[in-house]
C-alpha cells in the first residue's frame, strides 16, 4: 500500500524483519570476559544481543576467543561465521592488535574489509566497534598511555573507514552513556563488567533496530545471573594476571612508547628553536 501526496508516492517503512541466527566474532570482550556465571563460564554481550533479537539457541555462535587479533578473525574465526550465514553478525576485535610491536594498521584495514565483504556477501547485518579512551578507565604510565591513545586513534581510523565505506553500523563506545562508570567495568578495568556488557548489548541492539531487525525484548540495565566479584577476587586476579600482563603487553609497547616521547621532545626543541625572541630579549641594532 502506497500514499499519494500532490504527485509523490511514499512507501511506507517495512515491518522489522525477524533475525534467526547471530554470529559474535573477536577477541576476549566478545568472548564475555568480566561478566562471570555460575559454574565458571564467561556470558557478556552475545548472549544479551541474541536473547534481546529472539534468537534461539541453534542459532547462535560465538567464534571469539581471548588473545584474539584482526588477523585471526580472518583466518580462525570467519569460516565457522559464513557457515551458520547469520542475520547478524557483531565483530569486537582490535584491542589486542594495539599492544603489540608489529602493529599493522594497514594490514589490519585488509583483514577487517576482508571479514566485512564476506559477511555482506552472506545476508548479514554487520555491527562493529569504535574503541573508547582506556586511559579513563584504566591508568598506564604517562608514555605507555600515549602510545596506546596513539594505537587506538589508528584502531579507530580502520575501524571507521571500512565502516563508511561498506555501510556497515559502528558503535562508538566512548559514547555509551555510563561507558566510563566504574561499575561498567570489571576489576581489570580492560573488560566490561556485567553492566558494561549490557550497556554495549543495547548499543548494538539499537544499531540492529535501526537496520530494520526486529528487537522484541530490548536489553535490560538490571543486572541479574551473574556472579558478584569479591575482594578476594580482585586481589587474585592483581596479583595472578593483572601485573603479570602489564609487564608483557607494556614490554611489548615499550619500544614504540619510547619513539613517541623521542618525538615529542624533538618536537619541542624544534618549537623552541623557531619561537621568536621577546622583544626585551632581542638584540638592538648597533647606532652608528
């Protein structure tokens, strides 16, 4: 059925469309890490995004595993995506990419075009992600937390440009209301916490709605089925992973951090070589 107004024909939007089969791709985030289960299981944001789309169980997969880097969506995760040629498929991966040495972000913009094309060419809804600001949340000594503000600023950029340039949906998490709330964020303030997994679930739904999928039950903000860290927990996990990894990822980074402040100092030797002397300081011209 068609309106007709003074000779222009409207068509009315189409119903949302039902999604039976959801795909999660990428690195720890994706895989739920900080939003624990009973059992000792991890549950996070595709679990929130399938229930919220109405998927059923058959028709969900997470390929995603910790340690995960653009490169291995390509290679070790999309096979298993283009066979369950899901509705939707949410990609979260690139963090990992940016603390390391052979930082590619060309290589990277091959990957994820890559990964993106081929979902496309399968029906999906593509979502990925723009990465929020980790000094906030997560505090790093002044040259490591330039050179990773500096990594994730590249991150972005690819992240963005394959967007745009396939019209896919990119969520930007640095501006999730409550993004940067301690209570969105687990004890390693590097995953989100039971909240901050919800609070991405709804962005993602919300960017799907807009697609024109369906979202019968939209993700709820009250947290529920998850397990409560304890003090002994984050104290554990300090002491076992947190020092640990910030002592491997920093090493890692360390060279590139070290190139960024060489380059800041020169810039700023340069800067005050061209500054103009103050006009009591300059030299007066010899009377003759």
């Amino acid at each position: 059925m068609t309106a007709v107004r003074e000779g222009f024909t409207q068509t009315p939007d189409p119903l949302p469309r039902r999604a039976v089969r959801l795909a999660v791709l990428g690195d720890s985030t994706a895989v739920g890490l900080g939003d624990p289960v009973p059992g000792g299981s991890w549950r996070g944001v595709g679990p929130f995004v399938a229930e919220a789309l109405g998927i059923p169980p058959a028709g969900y997969l997470n390929t995603a595993f910790t340690g995960a880097r653009m490169r291995c969506v390509r290679t070790d995760q999309l096979p298993a995506a283009l066979r369950h040629r899901p509705d939707v498929a949410v990609v979260i991966v690139g963090m990992n990419d940016t603390l390391r040495s052979d930082f590619d972000s060309l290589g990277m913009a091959r990957d994820l075009e890559h990964v993106v094309t081929a979902l496309q060419a399968v029906g999906a809804t593509v979502v990925t992600m723009r990465f929020h600001d980790h000094s906030r949340v997560f505090r790093l000594p002044g040259p490591l937390r330039r050179a990773l503000t500096a990594r994730i600023a590249e991150l972005n950029d690819v992240i963005e440009t394959i967007a745009r340039r396939h019209g896919v949906a990119c969520l930007d998490l640095g501006s999730l209301p409550g993004a940067y709330d301690l209570a969105a964020w687990s004890v390693d303030r590097l995953h989100p916490s039971e909240l901050g997994h919800r609070l991405l679930a709804r962005g993602v739904t919300e960017l799907v709605a807009d697609a024109g999928i369906a979202v019968p039950a939209p993700v709820s903000l009250v947290c529920s089925g998850g397990v409560t860290p304890r003090t002994v927990d984050h104290v554990g996990w300090l002491v076992v992973k947190g020092i640990p990894w910030l002592w491997r990822r920093g090493r890692d980074l360390l060279p590139y951090a070290a190139a960024i402040v060489a380059r800041s100092a020169l810039e700023s030797w340069r800067a005050r070589r061209a500054e103009p002397l103050e006009p009591e300081l300059a030299p007066r011209p010899v009377e003759r």
